[in-house]
C-alpha cells in the first residue's frame, strides 16, 4: 500500500514507449487502450506521470509533433491544406489554430518568413 506524501517513481520506460509510439506517427490519434497496453500503466499513472516526465501531457505532446511535422512540410513548399492533412490535423483551419496558438503566426505568415 502506497503511503500518502510519499513519491510514486516513474516508470520511464513505460513512459518512453508512449512517448515513441507518438512520436512514431503523431498524424495517428491512438486510444487510452493503446497506451495502456503499450506501457502497462492504467490511464491515470500514464497521464500524472508523463506529465511529470516530459513536461506536458501525451495530447499536447501530440500536438507538438504534429506542429514539428507541419513546419517541415511547410518549409518543404507542401500547400497548407495538404500539410494539415499530412500532419493530422483536422483540416487547415484547425492546422492555423494550433499553430497561430503555438508560435504566434498563422502557417502561411510562418512560410513567408522563411522566404
């Protein structure tokens, strides 16, 4: 039984296998269940401690390597609307809402840029 005020330690490499089956493929929206079975932690201990381990919880973690994905594909000269898809967003318009909520500039402001 787990005494309360005492540190749980992390199961980093079941953690690390989360956090490379999201890195693998971030476009793909894997379940909970996925997680659980891949790491052997039930949802809640994956949540707390990737959040403790990484910074961020698995769903912006996500997000970020979808943005990291976009921002390659964006500077490659891939259309917009093409890279949201590629980079598994919903459409374009959720693509230039993460990104302008994460760096500031829509996509097509971000490309320009760089030109």
């Amino acid at each position: 039984m787990r005494r309360p005020g005492r540190p749980v330690p992390l199961a980093r490499e079941a953690l690390a296998r989360v956090r490379d089956l999201i890195a693998e493929d971030p476009a793909v929206r894997h379940s909970l269940a996925e997680f659980e079975a891949v790491s052997g932690l039930d949802r809640w201990t994956i949540a707390r401690q990737f959040r403790t381990a990484f910074g961020t919880s698995p769903t912006r973690f996500r997000t970020m390597r979808q943005l990291d994905r976009a921002r390659r594909l964006l500077r490659d000269g891939v259309p917009p609307s093409e890279t949201a898809q590629l980079a598994g967003f919903a459409d374009q318009a959720h693509l230039t809402r993460m990104f302008k909520r994460t760096y500031g500039l829509t996509p097509a402001r971000w490309a320009a840029a760089l030109a």
